[in-house]
C-alpha cells in the first residue's frame, strides 16, 4: 500500500507518499480500506519531532479516518467486511490501509458522507470526553471555547448549544467571528482583547462554567480569571506553551478544578480508555450530526498525496474547521 511517511522530522516537505507494508488485522482489531483522513495540529507536531507516536502505535501521521472495513482480526464480531466506517487512532490515518483496535470505530453517520466522515472522530471524541464526559457540561451554564473556529472550536460550539448552554467563542478576525456566530455561538469575543473582563460583561458577571483551551501556559491566568464559581478549566493542547505559575488562592476562592487531558495515549479498553468514549459518542452525538444540529465544518480537501500542502495551509492560519486528505483512487 502506500502512505505519507517523513524522511525526518521537519516541515511539509519532509512528507512523501510512498510504499509501505500493507498493515495486518490482529486479534479485536479491523482493517480498513481508508478512503480519507483530515489533518489535525498534533500531525504538525509530530511531523515537527515534538509529539512521538504512543508506544506501539503506526508512525504513519493521522488520527482518524474514514473508508470501508476490509477484513476482520480474531474475536471481531460487531462489523462485516463492506462496511462503512470512521475510525478513532493513535496513528496510520495518511495511509490507503490501516488496522485500528474495534472499539475505536463508529459507523458512518446518517447523512454524512463517507468521506466527509473522516474529519469527524478525533474531533468529535475530544470535545466530548473533555466538555462534557469530564467537564460535566450542562444545559443552562455558559461555555467558553477559545479558537472557535479551529476544527474543536468548530465543533464544540455546535454541540455545545445543542446541549442547551449559552455559547462563548474568541476568534481573530471579524471573518472567523461571524462564523463562530453562523455555528451558534451566543457570545463572540476578539482574542487579541481583554477575554475574561470581556466575558464578564458579555455574560453579566458570571463568567464560564466550561473553558475548552488548546493555549496551555499562555492562556493559562487569563482562563483562570475567566471562570466562573464552580468552573471547569479543560486544557487540550500546549499551542502556547508548556510551563506557567497558577494563581492557586484565586483557584480555591472559585473552587476551580484544572484538567490536562490527552486522547491519544488512552488504550483501547478500560474505564479511562478510548473504547467508552466512543461509545458515548455513538450514542449521545451520533443522533446530533442526523438530525443537523451538529454539522461538519470542512475548509478544503486535498488528494492525501498532497498532504505537505494540507499542512502548509493550516499553518498558515485562516482556516474554519477541518482540512480533510482523500486517497487518490477512491
């Protein structure tokens, strides 16, 4: 089969789409003939050096993907060859194969198409394990997502408003801004401005119940003081930085909880694996995206031998939502 693999950690031009060993179903895993994947910030990590695959997982970059299953591992019993699916993984999603653990996989959605799909289970599983699995999420509290138009922040606001809470977004520009406003968000704030003092007028003096933030260190005082009594402060990602100090007296006035979470390091199986989480996403989104309350925001597609100038363009800035790689052929 072939696959984008790195000659070395670097920029997008160290991705070439080149052949490699076809992977194998192992035992509680699927094989899948991948028809596209989507590009995510930790793919620009990795390919960079700074985010190494978890121990045992493909080196191939790529979290998700959608295609059609095309052989079944050992005690696989839920899925038939032919079907059409999506897939959670911790690697192996810029391939035209790749096996994945069953529990990682979702049917494909009722009204989406399949390739479409592929830009949908990381996304989907990160909002909500952290917005709502972890940080209780519920209708009525306001919410507080900072990117909102990011490919989590595209997301998160629709479900969080399909969830019933009052929906808070930053954005850079007055462009990205109004998209945020198109997808349900109540509240739109610059993020070059003051956001918390923002907030607090926006939302008179209450704050967020739940901040989704992929800054880490930078944004770390000013998500602290943007949080409401009781909050929850979801920290996904380290964009702007690794290391900062926390207030912790202003912590425990608010009775304030700080949670780091990651998703890919997560097994398969066990109660703080990625198989419950996918469950609930079956069960608790899935409905969501059939109906339309939750739609998918797709930038741009790209043939996946193309993926370097995927990778070009979201680094770059400026794109709402998803940049999604279809194999060549399918």
């Amino acid at each position: 089969m072939y696959a984008i693999t790195m000659r070395e950690p670097g920029g997008p031009d160290v991705l070439e789409w080149t052949e490699v060993p076809d992977p194998v179903a192992g035992p509680g895993e699927v094989l899948v003939d991948v028809v596209s994947s989507a590009v995510n910030r930790a793919d620009l990590m990795q390919r960079q050096g700074h985010y190494p695959p978890p121990p045992g997982a493909s080196e191939i970059l790529g979290l998700e993907c959608a295609g059609r299953i095309a052989a079944l591992g050992e005690g696989v019993t839920d899925w038939a060859p032919g079907d059409q699916v999506c897939a959670l993984l911790a690697g192996g999603g810029y391939a035209e194969r790749v096996a994945v653990p069953a529990v990682q996989v979702l049917p494909v959605p009722d009204g989406i198409e399949l390739v479409t799909a592929g830009s949908l289970p990381e996304v989907v599983c990160t909002v909500w394990s952290n917005v709502v699995l972890t940080g209780r999420l519920t209708a009525g509290e306001t919410f507080l997502v900072q990117g909102g138009s990011s490919g989590i922040g595209t997301h998160a606001i629709q479900v969080a408003k399909a969830l019933g809470a009052r929906v808070a977004a930053t954005a850079g520009s007055s462009e990205r801004a109004e998209r945020c406003r198109e997808l349900g968000a109540d509240i739109v704030i610059d993020y070059h401005d003051d956001v918390p003092t923002e907030l607090q007028k926006a939302t008179d003096g209450h704050g967020a119940d739940v901040i989704l933030d992929n800054m880490g260190a930078k944004g770390l005082a000013a998500n602290l003081s943007a949080l409401a009594a009781d909050g929850r402060l979801m920290i996904i990602g380290m964009q702007g930085g690794r290391k900062a100090e926390i207030d912790l007296s202003a912590l425990i006035a608010k009775r304030g909880s700080v949670t780091a979470m990651s998703l890919r390091g997560r097994p398969a199986d066990g109660p703080q694996g990625k198989a419950p989480i996918v469950a609930s996403v079956r069960e608790n989104v899935w409905p969501m995206l059939a109906d339309g309350r939750v739609r998918p925001v797709v930038h741009a597609r790209f043939p996946m031998d193309r993926a370097a100038d995927a990778h070009r363009q979201l680094e770059a800035g400026g794109v709402v939502g998803k940049l999604l790689l279809e194999v060549p052929g399918r």
